[in-house]
C-alpha cells in the first residue's frame, strides 16, 4: 500500500512540476534510470534521497509516503492492511 502511494504521489509532482524528467535528473543529481524506477515502483529511495525529493518538491516526507494528506492531516491505517 505504502509503495503504491508513494510512486502515486511521486509521478503527480513530476507532473505539476511542468519540469521535464532529465531536468529533475541534473537538479537532484540522479540518473533518470533511478527516477523510473521509483516511479514505476521498481526500486525504493533511501531515506537521504526521500529527504532530497520532498525538500526539492516543497512537501513533507510523510505526504511523499502517503502518511499524510494535502492538507497535512495524518492518514490512518490499518497495520493488518500494509503486510
């Protein structure tokens, strides 16, 4: 659940950024294989690079993970759901 949030919100901010995906790349460093693969759920940040996407899109960490909402309410969740 968790993962699908996250690649969710991460592909809606590549969006409104109106940034192009190589542009993204050279800002934050990475190589665009990295960001497809997170994108599409392949692979998982670290914390540093989820620290690094969140501060780069002007969001929390925990809106990045799907643990809170746009206005910044804290989500809840079934602990049985996220096994």
């Amino acid at each position: 659940m968790f993962k699908n949030l996250f690649t969710q919100r991460l592909k809606e901010l590549i969006a409104f950024s109106n940034k192009m995906q190589k542009d993204i790349c050279t800002d934050l460093n990475i190589t665009r294989q990295k960001l497809t693969k997170w994108k599409l759920g392949y692979n998982e940040p670290s914390i540093d690079e989820i620290i690094m996407l969140a501060t780069y899109f002007n969001v929390t960490s925990d809106y990045l993970l799907g643990l809170e909402d746009e206005t910044g309410a804290k989500v809840k969740f079934d602990i049985k759901d996220t096994k």
